[in-house]
C-alpha cells in the first residue's frame, strides 16, 4: 500500500510539473506571436513608406522628362 501511494504522489508531481510546463508553453507562444504582429505590422509601415517613395520619385522623373 505504500508503494502505490509513493507512485500515486509521484504521478501526481509529474502532472503538476506537466500542467506547469504547458501553462509556461502557452505564455511563450503567446508572446511570440504578439511580436511576429508587430513585426507585420512594422514590415508594413515599411512597404507603405516605399510605394509612396516610389510614386514621388516616379512623379517627379515623368516631370522632369515632359
């Protein structure tokens, strides 16, 4: 009997030490997607800041070759 209530205890600090783990898993992943959004959301800003560069320097070229 007190061989099954030590593998019984054991079980049960292998499932906390799991539940820990997991719980730790899901903080991480969350804040590894918080920053791929915010990367996304720079890479934008970043396209945006060329495509408007691109039709400046566009604009200007077609009135200097007029």
């Amino acid at each position: 009997m007190e061989n099954i209530h030590n593998v019984l205890e054991e079980m049960n600090d292998s499932l906390s030490e799991l539940n820990y783990n997991f719980e730790n898993l899901i903080t991480s992943t969350e804040t590894i997607v918080d920053e791929l959004n915010s990367i996304n959301s720079s890479v934008k800003t970043g396209n945006m800041i060329q495509a408007i560069s691109a039709y400046q320097s566009w604009r200007i070229n077609r009135k200097i070759n007029i």
